[in-house]
C-alpha cells in the first residue's frame, strides 16, 4: 500500500491506481482564537486586545523602596494575599506571607509590604449575558 501511495504521489495518478483519491487541498489560516474563546479565556483575549497585558495579575511585581512610610504595594480583590518575597538575589527559596488590608507587613530582608484594593480589570469588556 505505501508503494501504491508513493507512485501515486510521485507520478501521478493514471487510470490503473487503485481508486485511492489524494485531494490537495491549499493550506488555509488558522481562525482567530477570539472566535472560538469563550468565559475567561475570551474575557481574558479581550482584555488583552484592549491593552491590558496581565488582567489577572499573575506576573511578577518588582519592589519598590519597601520602606515603612512608602511599602510595595500589592493588590488583592479579597481581603488578604499569600505572597512571596525573593529577598536576595541568590537565594534558592522563596519567603512566603500572607498580607491583610490595612495592616503592612514587614519581611525578613526588611522590605515592607501593603495590600491596596485592585482594580476589576474587566471592567470595559461589556458581558452578553447580563
């Protein structure tokens, strides 16, 4: 059969083939992925597409000063956040914490930390369920 299919393919096909039909299609694009998204991952393409790189705020915040009158400030939409503080540059691990609203909160390397209330990031994507 591989035979068969390389004569096919190589030469041609003539009127004593097997009646194996190759049709050759042309190669078409891709669909856009927003057509095929739905719930959070099309919520989360059009806030991208809108200009918003991160709406779930999952990258990596860079520290700030970290003093006690100006800390980094972190934003949560509940009422506290586990987070982590690689404190020195060659560390291996990570120092965890959990932060609270209106109470700042020191960590080993001396860096304090705030929880702020985030912004929906949502906000301007119109929802076709309500």
């Amino acid at each position: 059969m591989a035979g068969i299919l390389t004569r096919a393919v190589t030469h041609g096909f003539s009127k004593r083939s097997t009646g194996l039909v190759l049709a050759a299609r042309p190669m078409s694009k891709m669909a856009d992925p927003l057509e095929h998204a739905t719930g959070l991952e099309r919520k989360e393409l059009e806030a991208i597409a809108r200009g918003n790189p991160d709406p779930f705020m999952m990258r990596v915040l860079k520290r700030g000063p970290g003093t006690k009158t100006e800390p980094n400030m972190i934003p949560s939409f509940h009422e506290k956040r586990l987070i982590g503080c690689i404190c020195h540059e060659d560390t291996f691990y990570i120092n965890y914490m959990w932060l609270h609203k209106g109470e700042p909160k020191r960590c080993e390397c001396g860096h304090w930390f705030n929880l702020v209330p985030a912004e929906d990031p949502f906000k301007d994507i119109p929802n076709p369920h309500v």
